[in-house]
C-alpha cells in the first residue's frame, strides 16, 4: 500500500509541475517524506505491505 501511496505522489507531483506550479512543492515534500519512510522500513527489516 505504501508503494501504491508513493506511486500515486509521483503522478500528482508531475502534474503539478505542468499544472499547479504551486501545489508541486507540497506534493514534493510529501513524495519525499513517503520515501524517507520505505527507505527506513526496508532498513530496519520491516515488511512493506
């Protein structure tokens, strides 16, 4: 699920590039904080589901 929550981000950060210049940075922060954490779980040993 975390995966698809990632996948999703990055779709909507694209598109706030070209679409909603603005909205793009707070879509960035929240694509890169739900990479910090699958980078920490696939640390740590934790399964990502």
């Amino acid at each position: 699920m975390l995966f698809t929550i990632a996948i999703i981000l990055l779709i909507l950060w694209l598109l706030g590039f070209l679409v909603f210049p603005v909205a793009g940075g707070l879509i960035h922060i929240l694509l890169v904080i739900a990479l910090i954490i699958i980078v920490y779980r696939l640390v740590t040993g934790q399964k990502v589901t």
